[in-house]
C-alpha cells in the first residue's frame, strides 16, 4: 500500500554551513568592524550578538539570505525578543523542528476534511499518509502544500 511521511526537519549541516557564512560576512562588512557582532548555535537555538538592535536585523537579514540560499526554509526560524543592556544587543532564534501535536491533528483533519481516499496517522513528531493509489497521495500533497500552515513541511520515504 503506497505511503508517505510528512515531517518538518532542518538540515543541521547545512544549518551549520549558513551560520558560519553568516559570520564570515559580518567579520568582513564594514559596519560591522570592531563591533564583536556574532551569530552562534546550540541544538535548537541560534544566538545573535551585536551592538544595537539596528545591527540584530541587519544580522537577521544576512542569515536568512544565507539559509535560502542552502535549501533551507526560513519559516523554522522563530525569532525572540530583543534584550539591550550594556550597549550589547541579544536576540535567540528558536529552530522549529518537528510537527506537534495540534500541527498533526490538523493535517488528520485536513485530509478527512477534503475526502480523499487517504488515511493519515500520527506517528511521534511526523504524520503518515497512506492510500491505494498514487494519485491519491499525490493530491494530499498537493493539498498540504496550499494550506498555508506556518510550518515548512517535507514529504520523505514516499513508497509505492
């Protein structure tokens, strides 16, 4: 019976890759000279560090430009709140990964909803689709991909 597995992951190498491209930049831009301006990242979690807020954003662009360019999609990024003390400015970035709970119970709906013959299942931090044809599957995918969910969405070990 032909399934598929719909996840939400992020690459953690070419995550890695992005981050340090980012800093190569900021360590070569102008107006971020002397400033001590970084960007650093832990498990789920990236740090941005610089002088003022006005440089955080600018920061921000450049990782975001940075992931785009590496396949990944920036809607993972959760940015935090802007803490300025000591004329240091910190912002953390959350790494969403994963499709939660309420995440995977609307995509079950969305699929009940739209009366394909596909049934989906939550399986821990994923969601499988399975049907008898592939066409089916095929337009669950099609239908995942235009409800706007706010979480980027992969379809992996598609099986026929």
């Amino acid at each position: 019976m032909p399934s598929f597995d719909v996840v939400s992951e992020v690459d953690s190498h070419e995550l890695t890759n992005a981050v340090d491209q980012t800093n190569r930049e900021i360590s070569t831009r102008y107006d971020f000279k002397g400033s001590g301006a970084e960007v650093t990242q832990s498990d789920e979690m990236l740090t941005l560090t610089a002088q003022s807020e006005f440089q955080l954003n600018q920061m921000l662009d450049i990782l975001r430009l940075k992931l785009s360019k590496r396949g990944i999609d920036v809607a993972c990024l959760e940015p935090g709140k802007i803490n300025e003390a000591n004329q240091r400015a910190t912002q953390e970035i959350k790494i969403r990964q994963g499709i939660d709970q309420a995440m995977a119970k609307q995509l079950v709906r969305i699929t009940k909803d739209a009366k394909l013959k596909v049934q989906a299942s939550v399986q821990g931090d994923q969601v499988r689709v399975t049907g008898k044809k592939r066409d089916d599957l095929q337009a669950a995918i099609s239908l995942f991909r235009e409800a706007d969910l706010g979480l980027p969405l992969q379809y992996v070990n598609f099986r026929d």
